[in-house]
C-alpha cells in the first residue's frame, strides 16, 4: 500500500477562505475583549459595586421587582424604579400582585402593598446612600423590566 502524501496545512483552504476565516476570528476576538473589559469595567464601576450589594440584600432579594443601581452622575446614584408619575403604583402593584388587579386603592390590601413597595425602595435608597461618594440618589423608571413585563410604552 502507498501512503498519501497529507495535505500541507496552507493546501486545505484557498486563499480566500483563509483569509475570511482570518477576519472573523478577529473580529470574534474584538469583540470578545470588549464585553470582558465593559464587563469588568462595570463590576468595578461605583454603580457595580451598589448593585451588589443590592443584589446580596436579604430583604430586596424576596420582593418582586429587582432595584439596581443604573450609573452614577457624579454624586448621584441613578436607580431603577418601577413607578413614576409617568407608571403609577398602581398599575406596578397589578403586575406583582395580580390578586389586587381591580382592586379599590384605598383598601388594606393596595395601601399595604404601597408600604411594603416604599420599604423596599427606601432600603435600596439607604444602600445606594452608604456608598463613599454618594449624597443623592435619583431615581428613573425601568422602561426595560416593565416592558418584560407586558407594558408598552408609546413616546
């Protein structure tokens, strides 16, 4: 039996596919690097580092709606809200508490699910506060988790 000569590595793809192949490996590689250095760049970011303490709160961690820190403007945290006076508590409190859809906003029920959403809101509020740098904190509505949530917003 005669061998075969293998291929050499250069013969198993012309040049243009070489050079295609070349492109998208770079071009995977930019981006790759790009997520990682955003990646980190955002877990060292002051807004990282409220977020996870955020995310490691025992009491924000059973409520419905997740707060996070946005970004920071100077002194300023920006937090996620999930009301405005553009989204009323109301149709929030429908979306977490489908039971109380309907129901008369001044009953126990609704007044008690607006408290327990302030607690909430004020102990994410007192975390963003306790960070080195931090005085204000302002708040902005989460267009993106309530439109996950079925909401459509016509600007």
């Amino acid at each position: 039996m005669s061998e075969q000569p293998s291929p050499d590595r250069n013969e198993l793809f012309d040049r243009g596919t070489r050079i295609y192949i070349g492109v998208l490996t770079a071009i995977v590689l930019i981006f790759a690097a790009h997520w990682l250095y955003t990646w980190f760049q955002q877990r060292n970011s002051p807004a990282g580092r409220i977020n996870a303490e955020l995310a490691a709160d025992a009491m924000l961690a059973d409520y419905p709606y997740p707060f996070r820190a946005l970004h920071t403007e100077g002194d300023t945290a920006v937090l996620s809200s999930p009301r405005s006076p553009q989204f009323s508590v109301l149709r929030f409190l429908d979306i977490v508490h489908p039971e109380l859809k309907g129901s008369d906003p001044n009953s126990a029920q609704v007044i008690a699910a607006q408290k327990e959403l302030a607690r909430h809101q004020k102990r994410a509020r007192d975390i963003a506060l306790a960070h080195p740098g931090i005085k204000h904190v302002k708040w902005e509505l989460d267009r993106r988790w309530l439109a996950r949530h079925g909401v459509e917003f016509y600007d």
